[in-house]
C-alpha cells in the first residue's frame, strides 16, 4: 500500500511540532510541512519535506497540494503580532486551504478549532474559527473538526503569576478544566486521519479547578500559596474598556482568556501527560 501524504500548516507552533513529530515516527505517512521561515522548525528530521509559502496569499500555495491526501491546519493566532485580524489567518489562511485542497482533489481537510466555540461565536476568535468550521462543512471535502480544550503552553499566565507571589482568578476559582499537552493533541489529530468522526472534543486526562492548578503552579516554584480571588464586575468592566477603546488585534486574545476563566471548561479526558510535571520542568528553566 502507498503512504499516505499528509500536508501540515502550523509546524512552527506548539501543537504543530508534536503533529509532525507523530506523522514523522509512522513510516506509513509521508509527512509535507507549509512554514512562513524555514528556520522557526526546531527539529530535522530527514524524511519530512518542509516548503515555505505565505498561507494568508493564496497564490503562494499553488502547486503546493500535489499528491497530497490530507491537510492537517493548526494555524492561527495565538500571540503573534504581525497586525492580522482572526479573520485573516483563522479564517481566510485556512480558506485558502481548503481551496488548495479541494482543487488539488485531497481526501480530508483536519482542523484544529477551539473547545466550545460553537456557544461563543460573539467572541472575535470564535466568530473567525466557526465561520471557517462552517467553510469546512460545506467545502464537499471530508474533514474532522478537533475542538481542544486550553493546551498546556497556554497555561503559562499561572505560572507568572505564582512565580511573582500571587495567583489573581475572577470568582471562586471552583470552575473546573482539563488543559492538554501537545503530545496527546497530536495523537487525537493523528489518529482523525484514517477516523469517520467529524467533530471531536477533548482536553487532557486530569480535570482541575482553577485553585488547583494555581496551586500546582505555586508548588512548582516552591512557594507559598497566595491567591486572591476577584469580583467579576472587574473583569466585566475590563473587557468593556478593552472592547471600547483597543482594536480586536489587542483585545481578542485576552476577551477569549477572561471569557473563558469564568466557564466550566471540561471536555473528554483524553491522553497521559501531567500538568503538575509540565509546570515543574518549565519553572526549572525559570529558574536555571
Ligand atoms: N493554545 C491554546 O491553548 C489553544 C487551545 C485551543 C485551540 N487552539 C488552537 O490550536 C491552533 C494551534 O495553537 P498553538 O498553540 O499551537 O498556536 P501557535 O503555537 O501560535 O502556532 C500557530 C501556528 O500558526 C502559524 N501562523 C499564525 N499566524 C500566521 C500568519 N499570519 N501567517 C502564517 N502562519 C501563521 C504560526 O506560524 P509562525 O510560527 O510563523 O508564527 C504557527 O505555525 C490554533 O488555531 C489555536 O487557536 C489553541
């Protein structure tokens, strides 16, 4: 049987490196990676090709697609400042995508959306990612929406903020989530390749509240367990004054961030990694 060809846009992130880590270890994938610079790949492995092109022009893509049998996309905003709306990247770079991908006659479009973005398409990333999803829907391509809870890399914040004494969370911090790390995403969107499932929630194995996590981050550092719980009319009112006086660029992350600190975000535990160990060896580098 030939390997299947499996393009990936989004290598230089961190969910993207684990991806083409995993295709790399299967010899029944042959793995293409899209980077805007060569350079930001951190690894070599000698049977993955890599091509640069601009995903946000399209033209840049033709002739990218040949023989490829399914796209992965982890691209999107997180916290890069190149003055590109969500609308531009999460939205119109995977459009053009897809349109790539349905030209060239690939099999499968997988797209890595976000956990519960369907109930909050008023917030600017999930307004971008859905309408893409709903792109997706309709393209006449197969595909697989991955809807992953808060990735470990994206837990950082309590770390800084156990790292310089207190913990600051709006309400009781009671509300509870299972962040993933990029190794188990990686897995679920490897094994969504050869799967009929069309959509799929998950996060990772251990679901904590959000005191718990400040306190594995306290631990982490050694230090003692100070958090101060806030009333919700101050993140109200910041979310207002951001959404009042700065650009979607400066608010959108943190409006997604606050709206999201005062849900429960529990989604199918899923994969083996600790958020405790990931926390303990990032506050050793911290530390180092
Ligand atoms: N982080 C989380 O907690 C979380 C949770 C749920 C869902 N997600 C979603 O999962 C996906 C991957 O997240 P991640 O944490 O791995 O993100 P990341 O580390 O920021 O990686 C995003 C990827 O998109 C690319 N990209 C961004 N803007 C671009 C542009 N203008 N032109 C070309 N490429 C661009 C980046 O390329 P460069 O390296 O060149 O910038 C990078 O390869 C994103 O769509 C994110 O919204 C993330």
């Amino acid at each position: 049987m030939s390997k299947q060809k499996v393009l990936l846009a989004g290598a230089t992130g961190y969910l993207g490196r684990y991806i083409a880590q995993e295709l790399s270890l299967f010899n029944y994938f042959e793995a293409k990676l899209i980077v805007r610079d060569k350079h930001k790949v951190k690894f070599d492995y000698p049977n993955i090709e890599i091509v640069e092109a601009e995903v946000t022009r399209a033209e840049t893509l033709v002739h990218l697609f040949d023989d490829v049998d399914v796209v992965i996309s982890s691209i999107g905003i997180t916290r890069q400042k190149d003055g590109l709306t969500y609308m531009d990247v999460d939205y119109q770079a995977n459009v053009n995508l897809i349109n790539e991908a349905k030209a060239n006659g690939v099999r499968k479009f997988i797209y890595i959306s976000v956990l519960n973005g369907d109930k909050l398409r008023q917030l600017k990333i999930c307004e971008a990612k859905e309408k893409l999803g709903d792109y997706l829907k309709s393209s006449g391509l197969d595909y697989c929406i991955i809807r992953p809870n808060g990735f470990f890399s994206d837990m950082g914040d309590f770390l800084n903020m156990a790292k310089s004494g207190t913990v600051y969370l709006f309400g009781d911090g009671k509300l509870s989530l299972n962040p993933i790390h990029g190794e188990d995403l990686a897995k679920v969107c490897i094994d969504a390749i050869n799967s009929d499932i069309k959509e799929i929630n998950v996060g990772g194995p251990d679901l904590l509240s959000q005191n718990a996590i400040a306190e594995l981050a306290f631990k982490a550092y050694s230090k003692p367990i100070k958090i101060r719980h806030l009333p919700d009319w101050i993140r109200r009112l910041a979310l207002w004054t951001m959404r009042t006086f700065t650009s979607s660029k400066t608010y959108g992350p943190i409006e997604f961030f606050m709206t999201t600190m005062v849900m429960d975000m529990q989604a199918p535990q899923y994969g083996k990694h600790k958020l405790e160990d990931f926390f303990n060896e990032e506050a050793k580098k911290g530390l180092a």
